[in-house]
C-alpha cells in the first residue's frame, strides 16, 4: 500500500509564504508524475501544479502561476509546493498526488493552509 505523507501546511498572513512537502514511504513505488491539489470548502479538488519526471515539466493552475513553484527528487518521490505572496483565497486543504505509469493515483491525507487577511 503507497502512502503519500504531507506536512508545511499551516496559518499564515497575506502575502506570507509555505513550503509543502511529501514524500511516499514505498521505496519501490515508481510515480511518473506527481502532484498538488486543493480543495476549498464546498468546492471540488482542483490541480494547483504537477510535474512530469521524465521531462522535469511543470504545469500550474493560472491563479497560482508565478506565485507557486514544484519541485522535487524522483528518486526519493518526493515533491514540493513552494507557496509565495500567499493570498486568503489560497485557503485549502492541499493534497499530495502520485501517479504512477499504469495511471493509477495515490493521495495523500491532506494539510490544512489557511491565509488570514
């Protein structure tokens, strides 16, 4: 069983920043991409940005680019969510994503950011 654990959410001002971390504790788990997502409460899971291993190519939703930055270690299927100039509606439980080539997803439990005004 993959697991995906996340931690750096937590509360801070605007214009403040966070660093997201995760990593999986299967050391055979081979991930083609991974990613983040976010969900606000009484919205869906959005993707806020990902990145594809073989190319180290990123994508980012467009309310976050040149704000956020991915990044990572593929050998270590660790991931990182740098979160700068951070905004109240950035507030979300983010959420770690791992796909791995049999395009079968794996989630983490989710950390809590919250940004007061």
């Amino acid at each position: 069983q993959v697991q995906l654990v996340e931690s750096g959410g937590g509360l801070v001002q605007a214009g403040g920043s966070l660093r997201l971390s995760c990593t999986t504790s299967a050391s055979t788990f081979s991930s083609a991409n991974m990613g983040w997502f976010r969900q606000a409460p009484g919205k869906e899971r959005v993707l806020v940005a990902r990145i594809w291993w073989s190319t180290s190519y990123t994508s980012y939703a467009d309310s976050v680019k040149g704000r956020f930055t991915i990044s990572g270690d593929n050998a270590k299927n660790t991931v990182y969510l740098q979160m700068n100039s951070l905004k109240p509606e950035d507030t979300a439980v983010y959420y770690c994503n791992a796909r791995n080539w049999a395009m079968e997803d794996y989630w983490g439990q989710g950390t809590q950011v919250t940004v007061s005004s």
